[in-house]
C-alpha cells in the first residue's frame, strides 16, 4: 500500500532544495524519493524553481523535459544491449573487431562488448573531437568520428582497471545500429519504453524531427549557451558529439521527465529484485548486469557503484547499491537492499557548465533522505 512520505522527511528536503536554489546550485529540479521495504512503502515527488534565471523561465513541474546527459549510457544504451544479449544477437564476449572491420587483427579489436560496458577497455575517458567539425550534424561527421575512435590507442591494458569512457559508449551505441538494423532511438523506445508506457516521457529527440513550437520547446528546461553552437540550447542536445550524430548516440542524447526517469529507475530496482518489468530481459540478465565486474573496481556493467571516499550517493547506501550521474546535472541511485530508488533532476549547467555546486550538493541530498528514512525506522 502506497503512502507519502511523512511531513518530517519533505520537511528536510525541501528545505535542502529551497536552500540550493538560494545559493544558485540549479535554476530548477525535480526529485522522487520511492521506497518499497519491508516495512512500508513511501513515496515524494517534488518539484523546485524555475527553469531560466531570466524572464523566459517558468516553473519546473511534472512535464519539464530534462536533457538527461550520461544517464542514457544505462538507461537507454546498456538497457538496449541487454535485450540484444538475450536474443542472441550479441554475446559478451564478442570483440569488437567483428563489427569494425578496421580493427580486425589490431589491438582494440580484441576488446569486449564486457570490456566497453565495465568502462575497462583501454579507451581513454574523452577526445573533444567536435572543434574540428562546423556545429552541423551529417552522416559523414559521424562516421568519421566513429572511425577516429576505432583508431585511437588504447592508454592501458583491458581489465587492469576502469576508466569511464564516453568514448567507449558511443561505440556501443553503433553496434547497437549495426547489430539490430534499427536506429538507437528506435530500438530502445520500442523494446524498452513502449512497454512500460514510457514513449511520451523519456525519449532521444533526433535533430531531424525537431519542429519550432515554442509551445512545445517552454517545456524543456535549458542547459548552456553553447559558444560552439552560438546559442542557448533548448530542447536541443548539450553534448556535442551528439548533436553532431544528430541528436542520437549511446553516451548522450536521452531526454525525460521526471515520471519518465523515475517510473524506469523503479522498474529497474523491481526487475533486479525479481519482480520482473521487461519483457524483452531476463531478472537472471538483470542481476549480472548490476554486479560488480571486478572486485577491486567501482563499476558494474553500465552501471556506477558508491565508491568508498568521496562518493556523489553519500555514506548510507548499501555496497552493492547502482546509479549514474549525468554531466546537466541529472542523477538516479538504486539501493537493492533498501528496496530505494532517489532520482534528481536538474540544469545546473544553465547558464554555464562552470558551476560545480552540484557536486557538494549530490551527497548532501542522498545522506538527507537516508539520515529521514534510517530515523523512521529506529
């Protein structure tokens, strides 16, 4: 049986958030805390400032549309490589090389599908690829992209560690393509959102099919003025090498409310517990994918793990908890064990990527929740 979360806990929270928009953390944010225990289910959504600083801003509520950053990489991209494992289509253990024909007989082409997931591949973190290009998406931006980072040197040995790569998530995002014979937006709205009846609330929003609605584009809450671009961006990709894949790509490009995030995040934690949520992906897939790959290493398959020191989750979660964070300010973190799901939501990047509050922020928030909900049930 469903309940709100008592006055106490929204109390401390909205204080915090209320708090954060005074110091100029984020212009706007939406959060959901969802605890499913043993005990008792709770619930809170909620919603806080404005999505500009200027005049042409409005409240941020149920429909604002977040440019969600990273969090594609296991929302969208590692979902997506589950179902293809499960139909066969993929193996972990496949290299690389079979997909790329430039890397047969190289190096790189002995990496894994396991290794690109793990973020244990050898590929460095990030090339700004995009200062050689004009801000204008073609196929042929793309490709060629694709194929600098097929012919970039690894900088240490697979399995020696974990490296987030964005670099290795945008090829996962074309072997998916390459595999599935279907756009990446395509394929993961008919495999994963149609299902859950997510389709109109968490999505890639492809360059191409973009019209000027202005109707429409108030309900995005923007991001950065772009120098590269030479303007705000809006219901428009921050990152740019996505924007140059046209709006679609395995590291960036998802976009969500925070029903549609949230109600996701929540299946995921329900499917990995064993009640399952997707058809299309086994609980047994589910549970391997939110392991650990290396005992000593901080990630899961797509998935980050609280690290020890430091961690944007904060001290309370358990070990073997998952999450992301996303470069726009976004994040979601699972607590298997509690039975929790925290998603937030937010542009702090608006105006500028140089504001790093957020950072002090994350941590703040998750241990808030936790210190509420570890008080409720002693």
């Amino acid at each position: 049986m469903k309940k709100k979360v008592d006055n106490q806990v929204a109390i401390q929270v909205n204080k915090l958030f209320f708090q954060a928009l005074h110091e100029r953390v984020f212009p706007g944010a939406a959060m959901q805390i969802k605890l499913a225990g043993k005990s008792e289910n709770i619930e809170l959504n909620e919603f806080y400032g404005r999505t500009d600083y200027d005049s042409y801003g409005s409240d941020v509520k149920v429909d604002t549309i977040f440019d969600l950053a990273s969090l594609t990489k296991p929302l969208a991209t590692t979902l997506s490589i589950m179902v293809l494992l499960e139909s066969n289509q993929l193996r972990l253990t496949d290299r690389i090389g079979s997909i790329f024909d430039q890397l047969k007989g190289k190096r790189l082409g002995e990496v894994t599908i396991l290794h690109l997931l793990s973020h244990s591949s050898g590929l460095p973190a990030y090339k700004p690829y995009f200062i050689n290009y004009k801000p204008q998406p073609t196929k042929e931006a793309k490709m060629r992209i694709i194929n600098s980072i097929v012919g970039t040197e690894q900088i240490y040995q697979p399995e020696k560690k974990c490296l987030y790569s964005d670099l290795g998530f945008i090829l996962l995002g074309e072997i998916i393509e390459r595999v599935s014979g279907e756009s990446l937006d395509n394929f993961f709205t008919k495999q994963i959102c149609d299902p859950l009846g997510l389709s109109q609330d968490i999505f890639f929003r492809p360059l191409k099919t973009i019209r000027n609605d202005q109707k429409d584009i108030l309900r995005f809450a923007p991001t950065e003025y772009c120098r590269w671009r030479g303007k705000m961006l809006r219901g428009i990709v921050h990152d740019e090498h996505c924007y140059l894949f046209g709006g679609v790509s395995g590291h960036a490009g998802l976009f969500g409310t925070l029903k549609g995030v949230s109600h996701l995040c929540f299946a995921i934690l329900r499917h990995w517990q064993g009640e399952k949520q997707f058809p299309y992906i086994s609980i047994e897939l589910m549970k391997k994918f939110l392991r650990k790959v290396y005992p000593h290493q901080g990630w899961c398959m797509g998935f980050d793990t609280p690290s020890r020191q430091g961690s944007s989750s904060g001290k309370y979660l358990s070990a073997d908890s998952v999450g992301h964070l996303g470069f726009t300010g976004t994040s979601f973190w699972l607590d298997k064990t509690k039975g929790l799901s925290m998603v937030m939501l937010t542009n702090r990047v608006h105006p500028t990527r140089y504001n790093l509050k957020i950072r002090a922020f994350r941590p703040l928030f998750h241990n808030t929740v936790l210190e509420q909900i570890i008080n409720k049930s002693t």
